[in-house]
C-alpha cells in the first residue's frame, strides 16, 4: 500500500507529460505549416509587387526618344549596382538579349534544408518599352526574404518550447490535485489495516467520490464487524 502512490503517481506524471507532448507537437506542427506557407505567399507576393515596381520605374527612366544604347545600359547598370538584384535583363522584340546584369544570391544564415522545403519563387516584373518594344526583365534577391521567414520560424518555436513548459507545469499541479483525494484513500485503506477506522472528504470528481464514498462505507462496516465481534468475545470470556 506504501508503494502505491509513488507508483500510481509516476506512472500518471509520465502518461501526462507523453499526452502533452503529442498534443504540443501536433499542435506546433500545424501552426508551423499554416504560419510558414502564408508567410512564404506573402513574401513571394510581395517580391512580385516589387519587381513589377522596380521594372516599371526602370521602364520609365530609359523609356525616352532622346536616350540611345548606352545611356540606356548606364542607368541599368547604375541602378543594378545600387540596388538588390539579381537580374536585370535587357531584349529587343525577337528575344535577343540586349544587355544583362546578373549576380548569384548572398550568403545568409539560412539551412538548406528550410530553403529546400519552403523554397521562395517570386515571378520577375517584365515591362515593354514604348519607344522601342523591348523587353525589361527585372528579379529583385530573395536572400533576405529567406532570412526573414527563417527568423520568424525560429521565434515561433521559442514560443512552442515556452508553451510546452507552461502546459507542463500547469498539467503538474493539475495531476497533484487529482491525486490528493486518491492517497487520502489509500492511506484509508492502511488505516483500515492497523484497525484505525477513519472516513475521507469527498472530493468533486464523479470517480474519486464514488470510490471515497465505498471507503468510507466499507471503513464503517469493518468497525462495526469489529465492534460486534469484540462484544461477542467480552461475551463469551465473562
């Protein structure tokens, strides 16, 4: 009977904890995918409003009667070299490229393993110019945009490690309240034994009463079992 509680006891601590966990996971999980899938549309959204943006405003710059090849190819390759792109592409109507600046993606602090499963594909802003029908291609980097979702992943699992803590302790204390009215029974049952008749709280659990209830009746019974058979015998030895 001593060891009951202590058993009983790990055996529900370790139940909790292992439904906490699914709970937690599952829950995470789900809040991981739908946070991160809306995240990644959003940014591939926004990335697509502003190569539309940038390309039409580079599409206005070189758009002019008065600008030849050259002067057109310096703005491009001024604005190339200022901003963040990754390309910047030039053709005339029969697809021939005309001019291209183009430069492969900075290092970020991003696994490979998250660009490969929430992989970023923003469509490039394509513009024609008036004045001559070509074509401007312009594809801003998505380095930083990785960065960004990567970031907010990581706080979002801080949070899940903050939460699962919290459930955690809370499920702790909930487990001692519902084991309190069980070891007020069980240390009824060793009372019982060392015929020490005593009668337990009812608690507010439907089970737990039910089960402190026939205790309390049982202990009642067993005392008055005793107490008659201990009459019988102060009978029998007068």
């Amino acid at each position: 009977l001593h060891s009951f509680p202590t058993r009983r006891s790990s055996d529900l601590y370790k139940q909790l904890w292992l439904a906490i966990i699914c709970v937690m996971l599952v829950v995470f999980t789900a809040t991981f995918l739908l946070t991160s899938v809306t995240a990644r549309q959003y940014l591939q959204h926004q990335l697509y409003m502003k190569n539309v943006d940038n390309a039409s405003s580079l599409a206005l710059s070189i758009d002019r009667p008065e600008s030849d090849s050259v002067q057109r190819e310096s703005i491009l390759e001024t604005q190339f070299n200022g901003g963040h792109y990754q390309l910047i592409e030039l053709q005339d109507t029969h697809g021939t490229t005309l001019a291209r600046w183009q430069q492969a993606q900075p290092e970020v602090a991003v696994p490979e393993w998250f660009r490969s499963i929430l992989a970023i594909e923003a469509a490039a802003g394509v513009v024609q110019l008036r004045a001559e029908g070509e074509i401007l291609t312009v594809r801003s980097q998505i380095s930083f945009a990785y960065q960004a979702l990567w970031n907010s992943t990581q706080r979002l699992a801080i949070i899940f490690l903050l939460a699962a803590l919290v459930a955690g302790a809370l499920g702790t204390a909930l487990l001692q309240m519902i084991l309190k009215p069980l070891r007020a029974v069980v240390a009824q049952a060793g009372a019982i034994g060392e015929r020490r008749f005593i009668t337990v709280d009812e608690p507010s659990a439907k089970e737990l009463k039910l089960l402190t209830r026939s205790m309390n009746r049982l202990s009642m019974r067993v005392k008055a079992m005793l107490q008659q058979e201990s009459n019988r015998l102060e009978k029998w030895r007068q």
